[in-house]
C-alpha cells in the first residue's frame, strides 16, 4: 500500500542590505511545495531572535524554524550570563555551528543573520553545509538571480535607510515577477540603534511610487 508523505514546505526569495547604522531585510510571503505547488501564501520569513537580532530563512520552513529556536535559545541565554545582547557575529557563527553539525544529514535551509551591535550593522549568510560569510548585501533563494539584478544594480555602500527600502521592495517585487517559486507579498523589517521593527503596510504604500520609478 502507498502511503503518502507529505512535501517539505519550502521558502523562496530574502534579501538583505546594511546601510548606514542599520540593516534591512525583506521577503516575499509564498510558501510552496513539491513542484512549486502553493502551500501558503502569508508565511513569515523575517522572524526576530531579540530585540538588535533577526534572521531570514529561505528553503525548508520546518528546518529553518529550528534554527531560529536555537538560536533564540542561546542568544536568550547569553543576554542572562553576560548581561549584554550576543554580539551579532558570535550569533552568525552559532548558527553555522548548528549547520555545520548536521552537514551529513543537513537542515534543508539558507539563512541571513542580520542586526546591529556595539561595532555596528552586520550581515552573515550561512548555507546549509555552514558556510559563514559577511556581506554588504545579499539575496537567497529560488528568486534570488532575478532580486541580484537590482541589488547590484542599485545598492551603493554606507546609503541610507529611506534609500534602500525602495531597492529591497523593488528586488522582492521583481522576483515574484519572474519567479514562480516567489510571490503574494512583500515583507520588510528593519534593524537600527532603535531595535527590530516590521515595516506598516502603510509604510510600504509609501515606499512604493519610489521603488516603481526607480529612484
């Protein structure tokens, strides 16, 4: 008798950007499975691990989740024993520790661990076998190519962050055009001396005459 199993869940399209004191992040919201069939259209992909610290995760959702998990678990115990937040590249190298552990039977999942410390903004990338790397911007993903095209385009280092939300809407908004693995919504966050915020639907209606016109 055949029995079913069901498809992972997969993400799609994240990208992140640091600018001045600051980091932005932004996603899409489709989830799909199997052969890009549409799992779930509102899933979140930026998900907070403290107040200076987020993560984006792209690939298998039930694996990244767990990473976010551990990593809120130890970013929590940190800020209790030290009694100050876990500098954010001590975070990235957890997380590709965690990866790297698992690297024979590995977590299905790519993740941007993003924020702002005492040395300022920081912007890791960890694959799924633990490879660690800081940028300035960077996108994952299944729409990933197609979000590049913007970001090299138009990313300029030490830009503000008015400037550069436009760009992360426009680099999201052209991948669910042209992939069919991104789509549905854009989601947007931002990290600053101030914390984690989630941009307002609001917000991005604002932001968005800029990013159509380019500019």
């Amino acid at each position: 008798m055949h029995q079913y199993k069901p498809e992972p869940v997969h993400g799609t399209t994240t990208l992140g950007m640091v600018c001045q004191g600051s980091v932005v992040l932004a996603t899409d919201t489709r989830a799909t499975a199997g052969h890009l069939f549409i799992a779930h259209k509102h899933v979140k992909k930026v998900l907070r691990v403290d107040q200076h610290l987020a993560m984006t995760v792209a690939g298998g959702v039930a694996d990244a989740q767990n990473i976010v998990d551990t990593l809120r678990y130890y970013a929590n115990t940190y800020k209790l024993d030290q009694r100050y937040p876990i500098p954010i590249k001590s975070a990235a190298r957890l997380a590709s520790n965690v990866f790297f552990a698992n690297r024979l039977y590995p977590y299905y999942a790519d993740v941007l661990v993003a924020g702002v410390d005492s040395t300022g903004p920081h912007l890791y990338n960890v694959d799924l076998f633990g490879s660690l790397s800081e940028e300035e911007f960077i996108s994952t993903g299944s729409g990933s190519p197609v979000a590049y095209g913007i970001l090299e385009t138009e990313f300029k280092s030490g830009m503000k962050i008015d400037a550069a939300i436009p760009i992360a809407i426009r680099a999201i908004g052209a991948a669910i055009k042209r992939n069919a693995g991104t789509g549905d919504g854009i989601d947007v966050s931002v990290i600053d001396s101030n914390g984690y915020r989630e941009l307002t639907d609001k917000e991005k209606e604002e932001a968005l005459p800029r990013a159509l016109r380019g500019n």
